[in-house]
C-alpha cells in the first residue's frame, strides 16, 4: 500500500470539511494510505503574507521540517491555499540557499529540501494512472466545467504542468468519472477569494459571473478543487438564490466528491449532505 | 638578416591613456632585429601609413609590426600600405595594445609592461615570416536567390539586370511570396498586388532569370564562386512545358473544400490548383496529399479534361544539379501560432484572426472580394478590436523581439475597416506605437485623427466569446488606469514574425549561421549586414530578422550590389591562410580529413609518369580552406602546418614572453 502525506490544514477541519472526507475516502477506494503529518501547523495562508514575508515562509517551513523529519516524501495539500503555500515555500528554498539558512536559525529545525508537495489535480491524476480509473463503475453522464480559479492555476513556478491561462488538469479526472468536461469561459475567473467576509458585495459579483457563465455553458454541475472557491460558489449562492440574482441553485461540487460518486460511494460518506446548495440529486435515481 | 620596423599607434587616447606609448616604442627598439621604434598619434591615418610606407622604402625593411587596434579593424589597411612600398603584405603583423590591453587594464606601469611584451612577441612571429601570395580561385558568374517573395524576387531583378544569371528556386507552386497576399501597403496604401505581379512577371520573362517552383535546396557542395546546388524539382503532376494555364483542371476538379493557405484557410481551393489567379507560372500543381487519383487511383477526371495532355500522375520528385558563384538567402518568415494563448481562446476561437487573414478579408482579390466579413457567420463585424504585440515582446510565452511591422500595419488595418465599415469602430490596443520610418508615424496619426481609430495603451488578458457570438474582450487601459471590456465582433492579433519552418536545416546547408529564434545572422550587424559568415552566401529580408517592404527591399538591391561585385572579376581573391600538408612525411593516417570541419581535407593520390599510383597522402582545397588549423592540431606526424600561423612561429611567440 502506498503511503503519502497529508496536510488538511485549517479548512478541511472546517468549512471544507467535505474535502477531507472525500479525499480520504477515495484514497481508501484506491488503495492509499495518508498520513497526517503530525504536530502539522497553520500554513499562514491568506494572512501571513501580506503581513510578514519572514512569517509566511517560517510557517510552511516548518510544515516541511516535519515532514521531512517523519520520512514523508511526498505530501498532498488538498486545499488549494495550502498547496500554494507550501509549494511556493519550497520553490523559493530551492532558489536561495540563505533563505534556507535563515529560516532554519528562525525555527530552529533543520529541512533538506526532500518533500515533494501535491495539489488534489495532480493527486487524483496520480490515482486514476495507478488504477483508480478501473474502479469507476458509477459512470454519473453529467456535463460540467471544471473551475480552477487562482490557486490551481496561477504560480508559473507552483501549478506546473499546466497551462495557467488555459488549464487542462481536471479535464481526464472528469471524464474518468464518466462525465463531460464543457468548454466554457471562466475556468480560472476569481470567485472573489478571501474577501468573502470583508467585501461580500464583491464576492457576489464575482462568483455569480462564475455562476452565470457555468450555467451558459450548460453545465449541471460546476467542480472544484479549492475550499475557498467552493464556500464563494456554494455558501454565497444561496444569497443570490434569495436575492434572485441567479435563476437556480447550481450545485458545487469538489473534484474528489465527483470521483468519490463515480467510484460508488455513499453520498454522505462523500460529505455531500454537508453543501448549502443541494447536490444528492445528481446521482441518478437519487440518493 | 632581419630588419624590422615596429610603429606603436596611440589610437588618440585609447591605448595613449593607459600604455606609455612612447617607452614601448623605445623598448622595441631596442629588441634584436628591430631597426625602427617609432609611435605616432593616429597610425591608421594618413601621416601614420606615410610614415611606415617611407621606413619600409628607406630602411629597406624586411618585416613591420603594427602595435595598434585588433588586426579584426585595421589588419587590411597597414597591410595595403606595407604592399604598396612594396613589401609582401603578409610580411606586416599586429600587436593588439588596444582590445588586449589599454581597454582592459587601468595601470600604466603594468600595462606598458604588457604591451612591450606583446610587441616582442609580435617581432618574433614577424622575423620567421614567409611572404604569401593570394590565393585564386575561378568565379562562376550565375547567383542562386533562394526564395520567390519580394526579397529573392527584388534580387535576382538586379542581378540579371546587371547581366548575370540568375536561378529563383520558390518552394511554393508560384512567386510572389507574402506580399501577394496583402491588400494594401503602408504608408502610402499602394495596392499590393498592383506595385509587386508586374515584378513577377518580369522576373519570370527575364532573359538572365530561371525560374524553379515547387522546388527546394536539397544539398550544397563547394565554396565561394564555385557551389554546386543540388535543387528538388517537387512533382508537380502537371507538364508545364503543355499546359496553358486554361484553368479547366481545375474548375472541374471535384475535391473542393481544402483550406486555401494563401488566404489564411478563409478560402477553399480544389486538389489540383493555383494557389491565387495571378499566380506566376500560372500553371495548376496537383496536392498530392488530397488527390483522390493519386491516393487510391480513383477519379482521373483533370486528365480526361485537360485539352493538352498535360496532366502526369506518374511524375516524381527530380534532383537537378545548378553550378553557381554565390547564393542569396531570402526565405522569409511566417506568423506565430497565436494558439499559445490560452487567454486570447488558444486557437479554437474563429473570430479571432491573425494579419495575414484580415489582409485576405480587405483584398478585392480575397476570399470575399474585398468585404470585410467574419469567418463563423459571415456578417459584417460593427467593433474590431486590433491587438498589437502578440507573442512579440514576451518572452514567457512568446518571443522577446520586438515584431517591427505590427504597429504600422495594425493601423493600416485599422484605417482599411473604417474606409470599408464607416461606422464601424476600430479600437486598437498598443504597448507603445513604433512607427519609425519615412511618413510612418504621419500615418498612424492619420489612422488616428483621420480614420477614428480608438487607441488603447494596454494589453488584453483575456478574449471570451459570449453565447450570442460577441467575442468579449477584456483589457487594461493604462493610460486611465481602469479596466476595460470592449464587445467586439472580430479580434485580430498581430502575431508575432518568425522565420519559416525548414529555415535552420537550410542554413546548415550553406553554413551560415541563426540566432536562438531561427534568424539568419549576418556577419557583422552594422557594417556587413548582408554577407553572412559564410563567404559568398548573402542575405535579404525577413530571414534575417522582422522587416517591411522597403526594408526588404533595400536589403535585396544590397545583396544583388554584393554578388555583383563579387562576379566583376573572372577569379576570385582570398586570404592564402590555409593549411599545407608536407607530402614527404605524411603517413595518410587520415586523421586530418575526419577532423576538417569544411570537408577540405581529402585525400590524394601521388602518380608516376605512367599515372601508376605511388602512395596515398592527405591534401587540402585551396578553396575550401577556412585556415582554422584544425587539421594542424589533430596530425601526428606533424605534416600539417597554417601559412601565416605555422608551429614555428607559435613556439617563437610563446618563448618570447
């Protein structure tokens, strides 16, 4: 059995909480075993870099430190805040060998630079290629759009692999899961990010432009990897639903939740029962 | 006895600043062999060759070092003085107190040191010396232009007007290049078709002209004044000695809908074809790719209807040999693939055109006879949002260069829409507007206060197409500061100018040398912009980097100027610094003809009178010869030695210091 890290970070003990469940579950599915990594700290995303650059990379440093130190070598961050963070942190020591000296004086934890991070793209990808695409029997035929927003798109250095202007990496996951994939115009748009709580009004605009797009485009579903974008789609969608602005609920679902459906899981065990906007109903037949 | 005269050259404060100019002078004079130890000001100038053309005359000088610039600047002056007081020029060497020393060296005690040093190593190579005679090699007077556009058209026109042939190979089924695609030109909106077909006419009808469609270099042999070329004659399927161009071919060809690459794959044109009605030969080629008769031997309808019998599914490719003295370059370039650009749709978006397409659309001669329509409907766009800079000057996606015609065609461009759709709007977004150029930044500001077209300093980060078919195109207005969304109905990008596929292969045939973009390079960037480092082997156009017409132009007439000269004389001059091999003591090891990087070194037979072979050595062709020693470097019996450079001579050198 393989074993990989994991690094929930704060959201997926929280508002994203159906992130963690799924992603646990259809690693169980595939025959992968993620191990916390333990004593794990907040990755400082949001806040910290935008008030101390030493901070915001003391933080994810020390998250490598551990990691290296429990043997992990390869560390998944499913929430998308995270993976940047620590990605970026690694990217940056790579490139300066007195950044390296200095934060190890800071946190007083020495780190080699031997931990490889993964976002939940690349993860699902990884699963599918090692037989996970076998295993999904379920084949749901639904029409989506894949939504990246920022931080599974952006950082030329941190989402490699993929085309920031144009992503691709959901695209095979999605049609693993026996569904369509439609081309549509907003697939890395801001959903309004972390100012869900400062500036609602914007986040509004923002995630209902994401919204009418997906619906323009046919989609039935729009699916996501980034708790952030999730809470700006699904939790803020009722606003609008309430206020009219949008003509439907459009459910929101994470990338592991659809693969999780596609591979026979029990809806709830997938989180599905946790989302503001009602999505069981995708299944066919119902849940 | 050796009697050396050495001129110390102060290059005003060059070297004068840093080495005391006077002391190496003195110290020279003082070196054995050493009759005369002078230093002047500017040697290079007049006085300064007087001064050593009268020393070699009254000291009956046997030997001159020039302690001055790098021989790369000056060699070939002082070595015409010391020639004409009648010393073997090969007999004057120089000292490079300048590049190697007073420019890279702050201290005068030291750097005096330094340039007394180089002196008398000078004065060692000079004393051992051999005069040298020019080597002679016979010129045939017939130049090759590769490539039919404007560029090789404009060329090989002045070469046969000057009275030399000339053969055009174009790999393409007509002349005429790029510019036949463009409706009008800037700044004057001449049509193009109008100024360049009566051009290719001529070119065709030339006397002194062979004209070589459809065909391609396929190998180079030989060096300056004496290529032998290698042409492939591509099959055509169709004789052009029988065919008269009536057209019925290709009227009746039943394979319709192929994308017609001369406009942008707006239009269609048939398996058998002629890629635009003025084509020139105007004589069909059959696709060989989408002809049914060819592919699976079904049809054969162009055959039975061709009142000449000039149809030949049985043609093949041939290779015909050419004899020729030089070669021009002038292959081209071609547009980027916008498709990289995942903001700007990554190709899949029709409305979304390049230059070369919306030239097709306002060309009476295009695939919509000159009305500016949009590919996915048809209709006649009301906004068209022109974007300049596309791949060019972004070097995380795109190229680093900048394009050099964008600006000014983008705002012809912009003008012909409105002339065209007079409430139409033209909005246009620039990083900077570049219009260098006689009458060009007139006609921008025509475009402009004229023609109504909206400039927008700042660039598009992303173009969306709306259900309803408006291509939503969102910006930054710099200038503002704010974001702006514009609905447009067309985009067209100005994308980027890149040489030709096939380019870098077509170099390395002749040896000539590109950039990391694909350019061809010239040999010196401001003072030998036409030759390349690869003797008799010019360049003219966009192969060399983004140009225009004119540019394109000036630089055909000014490569024609180069063969021209280079075919006045019946015999060809060149520096005899070639390699020698000493037939006495070669051992045929074949070492030296494996090393040769110009194929130089060969192999020779030594024959009796009877013509019975003797022995085997290595020899080398005086006319290949590029003198990089090489050959010397790799032979271990010592039999290969540099005129001008030989082993003596560098040991002299090094044991002087």
């Amino acid at each position: 059995m393989k074993t990989l890290g994991y690094f929930p970070g704060c959201s997926l003990e929280g508002g994203g909480i159906e992130l963690d469940l799924s992603v646990r579950a259809i690693a169980k599915a595939a025959g992968v075993e993620l191990r916390e990594i333990e004593d794990w700290n907040c990755c400082g995303a949001s806040a910290a870099h935008s008030l101390n650059h030493s901070l915001a990379v003391a933080l994810p440093y020390r998250v490598l430190s551990l990691a290296e130190s429990q043997g992990l070598s390869e560390v998944l961050a499913p929430c998308a805040a995270c993976f940047s963070r620590l990605k970026g942190t690694q990217v940056r020591l790579t490139r300066s060998p007195e950044l390296s000296q200095r934060m190890q004086e800071v946190v007083q934890r020495p780190y080699q630079g031997g931990v490889r991070i993964i976002n939940i793209n690349e993860f699902m990808a990884s699963l599918l290629e090692a037989g996970l695409a076998q295993k999904l029997t379920r084949r749901l035929g639904l029409k989506v759009v894949a939504y990246y927003g920022c931080l599974l798109s952006r950082g030329q250095d941190i989402v490699t692999g993929d085309d920031a202007e144009d992503p691709k990496g959901m695209e095979a996951a999605i049609r693993a899961a026996g569904c369509e994939a439609l081309p549509w115009n907003s697939a890395n748009e801001c959903c309004g990010g972390g100012f869900s709580m400062s500036k609602t009004g914007a986040v509004l605009d923002l995630s209902q432009a994401v919204l009418d797009e997906a619906r323009a485009a046919g989609a039935d579903a729009v699916v996501t990897g980034c708790p952030m974008c999730h809470s700006n789609l699904d939790m803020r969608q009722l606003e609008l639903v309430k206020r009219r602005r949008v003509p439907g609920a459009l459910p929101i679902l994470y990338l592991s939740e659809l693969l999780g459906l596609a591979a026979g899981l029990e809806p709830v065990a997938l989180g599905l029962d946790r989302h503001f906007i009602e999505s069981r109903g995708l299944v066919r037949g119902g849940v | 006895m050796a009697r050396i005269g050495v001129f110390i050259c102060h290059c005003g404060e060059n070297i004068g600043r840093t080495v005391d100019c006077a002391a190496v002078s003195a110290a020279a004079a003082k070196m054995p062999g050493v009759v005369v130890g002078v230093d002047y000001k500017y040697m290079c100038s007049d006085p300064g060759q007087q001064m050593i053309r009268k020393a070699i005359i009254e000291q009956k000088l046997t030997g001159v070092v020039v302690g001055a610039c790098s021989p790369r600047m000056h060699e070939r002056t002082f070595r015409a003085a010391a020639a004409e007081a009648g010393l073997n020029p090969y007999l004057l060497e120089m000292a490079n107190l300048r590049e190697h020393c007073s420019w890279v060296h702050s201290n005068q005690a030291e750097a005096t040191q330094k340039a007394i040093d180089l002196v008398r190593v000078m004065v060692a190579k000079v004393r051992r010396d051999r005069a040298l005679r020019p080597i002679r090699v016979p010129v045939e007077p017939t130049a090759l232009v590769v490539g039919g556009g404007i560029a090789g058209i404009q060329a090989a026109l002045d070469i046969a007007a000057g009275g030399k042939k000339v053969v055009l190979v174009e790999s393409g089924p007509s002349i005429g290049g790029h510019m036949a695609r463009l409706s009008e030109t800037f700044p004057t909106l001449d049509c193009s078709q109008c100024i360049l077909t009566p051009r290719m006419v001529e070119a065709a009808s030339h006397p002194n002209i062979t004209l070589m469609t459809y065909s391609e270099v396929a190998s180079v042999e030989g060096f300056v004044g004496n290529f032998t070329v290698t042409i492939r004659r591509k099959a055509r399927y169709v004789d052009p000695a029988k065919c008269t161009g009536c057209g019925d071919c290709f009227n009746k060809c039943p394979i319709k809908k192929i994308p017609n690459k001369f406009d942008a794959g707006l239009g269609q044109r048939r398996a058998i074809y002629v890629p635009f009605p003025q084509a020139v030969p105007n004589k069909p080629v059959i696709d060989a790719a989408h002809c049914t008769m060819l592919q699976k031997g079904k049809c054969g309808l162009c055959a039975k209807v061709c009142p000449r019998g000039a149809i030949d599914y049985q043609d093949q490719d041939r290779l015909e040999k050419v004899k020729v003295g030089a070669v021009v370059l002038a292959t081209g370039f071609q547009l980027w693939d916008h498709a990289a650009y995942g903001e700007y749709g990554g190709g899949r978006l029709r409305d979304v055109i390049d230059g070369f397409a919306f030239e097709r659309l306002a060309s009476a001669s295009g695939p919509t006879g000159g009305l500016i329509k949009r590919p996915s409907d048809g209709k006649e766009p009301q906004t068209v949002v022109f974007l300049q800079c596309c791949g060019s000057r972004d070097d995380k996606v795109g190229k680093k260069y900048c394009s050099k015609i964008c600006c000014m065609y983008t705002a012809k461009h912009a003008m012909l829409y409105r002339h065209k759709v007079h409430e139409g709007r033209a909005v246009v977004f620039y990083m900077d507007v570049r219009a260098a150029g006689k009458g060009y930044e007139e006609f921008v500001r025509r475009a402009i206060e004229a023609d109504g077209a909206e400039y927008v300093r700042g660039r598009v980060s992303r173009i969306t197409r709306r259900r309803d078919g408006k291509l939503v195109v969102r910006g930054a207005d710099t200038l503002a500061g704010r974001p702006v969304t514009i609905e447009a109905d067309l985009v067209v990008l100005a994308d980027a100018v890149v040489p030709r596929p096939g380019s870098e292969k077509l170099a390395q045939l002749f040896g000539v040398g590109y950039d990391q973009d694909g350019f061809y390079s010239e040999a010196h960037p401001k003072l030998r912009p036409v030759e390349t480092a690869a003797a008799g082997v010019f360049l003219a156009g966009a192969c060399q980097a983004p140009k225009d017409i004119p540019e394109t132009v000036s630089q055909a007439s000014a490569a024609a100027a180069k063969v021209l000269g280079l075919f006045a004389k019946p015999e060809l001059e060149r520096e005899p610094v070639i390699a020698r091999v000493n037939r006495t003591t070669c051992a045929h090891c074949r070492a030296c003809i494996s090393a040769c990087p110009y194929g130089a070194a060969k192999d020779f037979d030594i024959v009796d009178r009877a013509g019975k072979i003797l022995r085997a050595v290595a020899d080398v062709n005086e006319g290949l010869c590029q003198g990089c020693g090489t050959c010397a470097s790799v032979c271990r019996s010592h039999s290969v030695d540099l005129d001008g450079f030989t082993d003596e001579q560098i040991h002299a050198e090094l044991n002087a210091l």
